[in-house]
C-alpha cells in the first residue's frame, strides 16, 4: 500500500505542481527595491564575531557530552531545561519573555521552548515565528573510550545555536520592530513533526505573518530557501536581499520538488517539505524554509556535499568530523544569520509577506494525507475511464464494416492457365479475400486491402 501510495504521489505532484496548474504570482511591485532597502539593515556584526558567538552558544548546548543524546524523552527533557534555563538567564530585556510548552505526541509528554521578544508597538497585532528542533537521531560506534557518537551538530544543533545568537543579539531592539518575533525550539521533530504540529495547530494564524526554519544548515555545500512549489512574493524577497548581502542563497531546484519520500502524518513531501516548516505550512501560514544540501548533484539520492559523505543520522554528525572535513561551516551557519537578521530588520518586511500571502494560492488542501489520497483516487478513477473509453472505440472500430473498392487483375493477358491457377491459389491463401475469376481470366478481389 505505501509503494502503491508513492507512485500515486509521484504521478500527483508531476502532473499537478509541474504541470503550472497553479497561477502564482512570480513577482513583486517594489520587492526589488524592498530588498535594496533591507541591504541597509544588514549592519550587523563582523563576520568573525557571529561566528564566534554561534561557536560559543553551540558549545554550551552540547555541553561536555551530556546533551549529546536528545532521542529519548528523558534526553529531550533534559535538552529542554538546559534551553528553558540557559534563555531565561540571557532574557534581560522587559520585552523578553520565555516560555515552556509541554505536549503530549506519541503516548509520551515533550516540551517546545518558545522565547518572545515583544514589539515596541502597543497592541502589535502581528508576529513572525523563527523555529530549529533541538532533538536529534543518536548514533554510536565502537565502545569505551574510543566510542564515538554523533552530537546533531549539522542536524540541528547549528540551528539551534544560530537561534539563540538571534535571541541574545535582537532582544534589545524590540522597540524597532513593528511585530514581535518568537524563537521556537521544536521537541520530538525526529518522532515525526511532534513539536512543531503540537504548536502549529495552537498558534494564533490570524497574528503570524511567517514561519522561518531553520534545519540541517552549516555543512551542506549550498544554502537553499523553500517557500512553495513555485517562487513566492518573499522567497524572491530573500533572494535579492541575499544578493545585496553577499549571501549564497539558491532557490531549491524544481527537478528537486517532485515527492520521493512519505513523512507521516504529512501526505505530500519532498527534501523542502520534511522539516518542521511543513506542519505551518499545513495550516496555511506563510513559511520560508532554509537548509544546506547540494542539490546540484546527480542522482536520485540527496546528496550534502560533492566532495563528502553524508553525515545527517550518522556517526560522523560530530563536531570533531564537521571541523575536519567541513571547515567553512561556521562561515556557512554565519550566513543565515545574517540573512534572517537583515530581514527581520528590514522596514519592507513585514508588507513584503502580507503582499505575498495576498498574492499566491493555498496549498493546505494538498497536505492533507486525506485531501490527497481523494484527488489521487479521482485521478486514478478518470485514467481508467478514459482507458476504457478508448479500447471500446477501438473495438467499434475493428469490427465497423469497411468498404474498399473493387480490385481488377487481368491474369489471361500475360500469364498461362497453369500458372494463373497457381497464382489464384496463393492469393486465397495470402490475402483472406473472396475472388471471382471469370472465363476470360478477369479476377475481381473484395473483401479487405491485401495485407503485402
């Protein structure tokens, strides 16, 4: 059933999204110069000192090994009170508030880390949601002192870390703003989108112009930003606003956006569908989802780098290995930073996502594991209709009767008795048609043509 499931998926997503089904606005009044404009807001720090403060803060979530395993829930919960406690000790601003969220997914009880950082507008009726899960798969080899486990650094610690910089760095600067910005810590997001759905489903969507995620970033050769299944108002926004700030920033390729893969409960997914920011897309808001891959790569596979393994759920996830062969992954991780903070930043933000929400069709109906299944089943349904449609009109066809004018052959005039004769039985044989040969040699043929 799940075989049969993904090829319907597959079948959908070709003949549907790549077929341009959807008009989608693909451009922006004024986006450009709303992108030159946020080019100014990207005074922020230098490049070394971000790094610097992404490097410290994930070194103090990873601790000295104990937070290395965020799989179980007592790892999680762990993980949880270190970013509950670690962000209410950093939370100095009055417009800062921190908070823990417990939800029940799967039989057992997690916890989301929501951190707020208020506008300085009196009853701002808007918000932006900013969101990386802290959990992470646990892998091991050899045992003893030389075991070596994997540390979710690439997946999500990164991330993680990347998020709380923002945190430290904006809290200050609410009163710039004209929404608030919420930083969420997603739980059980390897479980299958526990945290992230739990706080989707409960947000006020009337409030939140956007949801950002940000997952897998740091190690993957190219930075990729995901809004949709055709460009956005405010992917294109990103876009130019990366340029401006001398960020590598891709839109994910469209040969990439065909499903391959199924994330229960989500129906339809694909490599920029598989992260938290599929369960707010789910409920019709707005989402941009960063992440580092290389899609450039041949092959049906996903691949991270060109030149590397992948290390995403192995071993070698750790920060000893991502120094070693994944030098510029601090740099890369610097990056978003730089380029979510420029936005946030940016006095055109805010009516760049409006614009771009009033401007594109909602894709809610699609990732729906029932409303998918429905259109793939009708779909499927209409096939063989016109299959039977089409063998019925062949069959009428074969057996319609097919009038072919009347062949003369004139044998007597060249030919001897002997021969003619011989020559009547070969086309009785051959040519499965009835003949009448007259006394004076003339054969007249009716029936079908002759086949050679």
């Amino acid at each position: 059933m799940l075989k049969l499931l993904f090829v319907f998926k597959m079948f959908a997503s070709i003949l549907f999204f790549n077929a341009g089904v959807f008009v989608v606005y693909a451009g922006s009044v004024g986006s450009g110069q709303a992108a030159t404009n946020a080019g100014v807001a990207l005074q922020v720090s230098s490049q070394a000192e971000i790094e610097s403060q992404i490097m410290d803060n994930l070194l103090a979530f990873l601790g000295d090994g104990e937070r290395y395993r965020r799989e179980s829930v007592a790892e999680q919960a762990a993980a949880a009170d270190f970013l509950y406690a670690h962000l209410k000790g950093k939370a100095t601003q009055p417009n800062t508030e921190v908070n823990r969220i417990r939800f029940r997914f799967g039989g057992e009880y997690y916890y989301n880390i929501e951190a707020r950082i208020n506008s300085g507008v009196a009853g701002s009726a808007k918000q932006i949601i900013i969101g990386a899960h802290y959990d992470n798969v646990v892998r091991t080899r050899g045992s003893g002192e030389s075991m070596v486990i994997s540390q979710g650094v690439y997946d999500n610690g990164l991330a993680v870390a990347t998020l709380l910089t923002l945190f430290y760095n904006l809290q200050g600067a609410g009163a710039d703003f004209d929404f608030d910005i919420v930083f969420v810590f997603f739980g059980a997001e390897e479980l299958g989108l526990g945290g992230s759905l739990h706080y989707a489903a409960n947000v006020n969507k009337a409030r939140t112009l956007l949801f950002i995620n940000l997952d897998v970033i740091g190690v993957g050769d190219n930075l990729y930003i995901y809004t949709y299944e055709r460009e956005t108002v405010h992917e294109r926004f990103f876009l130019d606003l990366a340029r401006d700030a001398g960020v590598p920033l891709n839109s994910m390729p469209r040969n990439r956006r065909i499903t391959f893969q199924t994330l229960v409960p989500i129906g339809y997914s694909h490599i920029g569908m598989m992260s938290d920011n599929t369960a707010f897309a789910n409920e019709g808001i707005l989402t941009a989802f960063l992440f580092s891959h290389n899609l450039s790569v041949r092959g049906f596979a996903l691949r991270e780098t060109a030149h590397s393994h992948n290390i995403m759920h192995t071993v070698y996830d750790n920060l000893e290995h991502i120094k070693q062969y994944h030098p510029n992954f601090l740099r890369r991780t610097a990056y978003v930073y730089t380029l979510v903070k420029g936005a946030l930043l940016s006095p055109e933000f805010a009516g760049v996502l409006v614009y771009s929400a009033n401007n594109m069709p909602s894709l809610a109906f699609f990732y729906r594991q029932t409303h998918l299944i429905i259109y793939i089943i009708s779909i499927v349904v209409l096939l063989f209709a016109l299959y039977f449609i089409y063998q019925h009109l062949k069959r009428a066809s074969a057996n319609a009767p097919i009038s072919i004018p009347t062949k003369k052959v004139k044998l007597s005039q060249f030919i001897p008795a002997d021969i003619r004769l011989q020559l009547e039985r070969e086309l009785n044989s051959r040519y499965l048609a009835k003949e009448h040969l007259d006394s004076d040699g003339t054969m007249y043929v009716f029936g079908k043509d002759y086949e050679s």
